[in-house]
C-alpha cells in the first residue's frame, strides 16, 4: 500500500467515465485513458477474483488541480471531475475511461485508487495505492496541449520518494488505443 495523500474525496459517484464534473457537466480536456483494474483475493497462495468490491479512482487534471479541494493554486471545492468508483464484477473487473493525468510540484505522474470489500463476518477490507506511467511515455504526453501550457518541469519517477517506495511494481503498461490511450492493473488482496 502506499499513501492515500491529501486529496482523497469520498464523493460516492457510480460512474466509468470520470472525466466530467456533474454538476456542469464539463469535460476535463487531455489525453484519454482507458483504465481495466481487475482486483483479486490472494487465500492460501490462490488468486481468484474478488467481486462485489468497491474501487475509487482519483487523480489531477492536466494542468495539475485535483477536483473538491482548496489548494494555494486555487479552489476547486464543489467540482467532483476526474473521481469516481466503480464495483467490481464476477471477474473481479472495473473499467474506467479517465485522462493521462498532468503533473504538480512535488510528485510524479500518478494515479490513486482504493479498494473496499466486506468479508465473511461482516470485516472490512480496505487497500489504498497509487499507479505511475513511464518517464519517457509522460514526456510524449505533456509536450501536447493542454498540459504543456503549463510550462514547468515536473518531478521524475526516480526522484519520487513514494514511487521509489513502490520500487516501479506500479508502473502501469500503457499502450496507445486510438483517440488516446489504454492501460490494465492486476492486484490480488490479501483479505484473510
């Protein structure tokens, strides 16, 4: 597991496409992203798949401004873009359509995500990560509009003290999938 970090929202929205604000309805411009986590339980040393489990997904925009927080940079209270959660289905699989995130000072390019279940006997589990994208694949991403009016550099993943923790085994695979592009993630949860 790694950090949660300070902008974990719970804002309850059941939806695959996390690219809008609901209340606007406006879309956050950049690249998609078509994101497949598949969340397993690991018993005895066996993957099989965990349905019925609960998996939010959150991340910043292009230009680095996460949604429903008050930041230095500017509030965003109220608006709910680029957060959702999906549940996960007999395969253990949830699919989300998002944007490749931009970048703020401080960190690498990542995504968070959380993952609740309920056990037998009514405990609950819960396991909360964050997912990064490739140096090289990020540098070809934000020299595009919109995240390249930023203008700044941003943090590479050998210098992000959290990426490093993880030791690059969450590194998403993306591949390009016309109009942007598609990523998957297996994780197996220890939930006994």
């Amino acid at each position: 597991a790694l950090t949660e970090g300070p902008y974990f929202v719970d804002a309850k929205l059941h939806r695959s496409d996390i690219r809008s604000d609901p209340s606007d309805g406006t879309e956050k411009p950049g690249a998609p992203l078509r994101l497949a986590l598949r969340v397993s339980r690991l018993v005895s040393g066996t993957c099989a798949p965990l349905p019925g489990a609960t998996v939010d997904l959150w991340h910043c925009d292009a230009l680095g401004a996460y949604s429903d927080v008050a930041d230095p940079g500017g509030s965003t209270v109220g608006k709910k873009f680029l957060r959702g959660y999906q549940v996960t289905d007999a395969d253990g699989l949830t699919r989300f359509t998002t944007i490749y995130p931009g970048a703020y000072p401080g960190r690498a390019v990542h995504i968070h995500f959380k993952v609740r279940s309920a056990a037998a006997g009514g405990r609950t589990h819960e396991f909360t990560s964050q997912l990064f994208f490739d140096d090289a694949l990020t540098d070809q991403v934000h020299a595009q509009a919109p995240y390249a009016t930023r203008g700044r550099s941003r943090l590479r993943n050998a210098r992000d003290g959290i990426y490093r923790r993880a030791r690059g085994q969450l590194t998403l695979a993306v591949t390009p999938a016309a109009p942007g592009y598609a990523a998957s993630f297996d994780l197996a949860l220890q939930t006994a």
